[in-house]
C-alpha cells in the first residue's frame, strides 16, 4: 500500500482548515465531492480530481468550523463551530436546513452521523455529553451522559471540569456502538439501543482528538491522541490490540481506508502518516504540508474499480490530495 501526491491546493481557505469529509454521491452529482471546513467561518465544496471548487463558499458561522459531518444521502451535511452552534445545510446549495441551539453549558465540536441517516451525533464539549438530534425533525432525541472512568475519577490533573470535555464521536459501522473521546483520554463505548455505557477504553492519558472504527469490523476502533500514539482497540473486548508510535506532535485525526486495510493520521508535527494495520506500523509519510494538519479523510468506495484517495488540511490553509493504492 501507498499514497503517491496529487495535488496541493494552496491558499483554499483564508484561515487555518480544521475540518474534512467526503459527501458522498448524490441526485444533484455523481461523484464524492470533498468537504472542508475553516477559521475562516466557511465551508467550501471541492472536486475530487483537481480540487476545483463545486460550489460557492457556505457560510453562516460567527466562529470558525472545528469539525463536519456529511449525511449518507450525500444531500446535506452538518458543520460544528466555536460559536457552539451546529449548521445543517444543504451541500450543493448552501441553503440552511436547520441550527441546533445545545443548551449551555453544552458545546458542539466533533460529529458524526450513524449509518442509516436517522440520528446526528454531537460531542458536547464541557457538558460531558452526547447530543443526539433526529434528523427527519432536527429536533433533541437524547442528552447522553458521559461519565469519568471510575479510575479517573478522583484525579486532580486535569481539573475535572477539562477532563470531563468531549471532543470526538463514532459509529460502528453496523450503527449497534458510539464512541466518544475525552479531554483525559479516555474513550466511552455505547450500546446504541439502549443509549447505555457499555465500558471505558484506556491507554492514554492526554487528549483524544479524534478516533474511527474500521468500516469492515465493527469491533475495531482506532484513536489519536496529543500523547502522538495512535491505538487499535477491541471495542467489544475492552482490550488495547496495538498502542502506534511514530509523530512527534498531537495526533489530530485518524481515518480508516474503505478496504480497511490502512490508517491514515494527521499530526501537530506537519506530516501525514499511513499505517499498515496488518503490521500495525507507519509505512509511510507524507510532507506536504508547512503546518499542524488538523484533518485527513479517505474518499469512501463505491466499487472496487475506484481509485482510492486521500485528503488532508492544515492549519497552512491548504488541502493536499493523494491516490491510495
């Protein structure tokens, strides 16, 4: 496996790129088209080819956008910002389909809806929650709790207040778990169905930015963290499978490629990394990008006969593409 660079495309944004996902193809195009998301307060639509741009900028944030999430039918996504607002919105038109308004003290930062559409998870920052929206209605389904481990609990560093933050949120691809990741380090599993803390996943003890199970085992989650590991955990085993060293700064983001044979991160150290998880170890990096990269995003799969690729931003207001093969 490998990554060969395609294209950088400099200056996409005006401010530092924090967010990306893939739409997926849809009645109004054909093709995954790329998603990202700025400090600049924007969202901007790109083709995957040669990063042209697919449509006008989307705005209607007062802060900068920290993370995005694209809805299956590939017809509206969702965007988080540091105002603590999440817009949904139309993809190819901008249009404004609904703002979700979480009560303070809950915040908006990493999204992610569950396989079928129906539900749009929210990591609610300093709430210490999960914020589950019904997508038909837009309206509040459920506040889920996130309890501290019970091991963490009586810790005084981080104050317990920065240790109780969410930042992260992921479904299984089967749409049976969610996973949220904290401020202390810690990674909550939920049993879906009964919106029901099943565990805690331990191992690191620093932030978790970001974390992705593998879209072919719905048992297997990867994690990064500002600790610069990235681990492979046995979701339902509650196990530590494989702890990957290798950045030199925060691991921001982690995405599992479509056959689920790779990983990618993107580091605080400029680089991006691809794993082999069969070796569960880097086979390659990556660097081009002059600053943190905040976002790395496999283009998902409709066939078999689709060439694979790979998307990074940075806080150097740039979007790098690759071919995965």
């Amino acid at each position: 496996m490998k990554l060969s660079g395609i294209k950088s495309a400099e200056s996409s944004h005006d401010d530092s790129i924090w967010a990306a996902t893939w739409v997926p193809p849809s009645s109004a195009s054909s093709e995954c088209l790329l998603l990202t998301g700025s400090l600049d307060e924007s969202v901007r639509l790109w083709r995957a080819d040669d990063l042209s741009p697919a449509a006008p900028p989307s705005r209607g944030h007062s802060l900068g956008v920290v993370s995005l999430a694209a809805h299956p039918s590939g017809s509206l996504a969702a965007a988080s910002s540091l105002d603590s607002l999440v817009r949904v919105f139309h993809v190819h038109t901008s249009a404004s389909v609904a703002l979700l308004h979480p009560d303070a003290p809950s915040e908006a930062w990493g999204l992610s809806f569950n396989p079928k559409g129906s539900l749009l998870a929210v990591a609610g920052g300093a709430s210490a929650s999960i914020k589950l929206w019904e997508t038909t209605t837009w309206q509040l389904a459920e506040t889920v709790p996130v309890p501290r481990p019970s091991d963490r609990s009586q810790s005084q560093s981080p104050t317990p207040a920065s240790a109780s933050f969410i930042l992260s949120v992921a479904w299984s691809p089967d749409g049976r778990r969610l996973a949220c990741s904290s401020y202390d380090g810690s990674v909550a599993v939920f049993d879906t169905e009964r919106a029901k803390l099943l565990h805690h996943l331990s191992g690191h003890h620093m932030p978790v930015r970001s974390l992705v199970f593998s879209p072919v085992d719905p048992r297997v989650l990867f994690t990064g963290s500002d600790d610069s590991h990235v681990h492979m955990y046995d979701a339902e085993g509650r196990s530590l499978v494989a702890a990957m060293s290798g950045h030199a700064g925060w691991v921001s983001s982690v995405d599992a490629s479509p056959d689920g044979a790779a990983l990618a991160t993107g580091s605080a150290d400029r680089t991006v990394r691809l794993w082999d998880i069969g070796m569960r170890a880097a086979v390659q990096t990556m660097t081009s990008h002059t600053d943190h990269v905040w976002g790395v995003a496999f283009r998902p799969s409709a066939s078999t006969r689709d060439a694979g690729r790979l998307a990074s931003v940075s806080d150097d207001k740039s979007i790098s593409l690759y071919d995965y093969s």
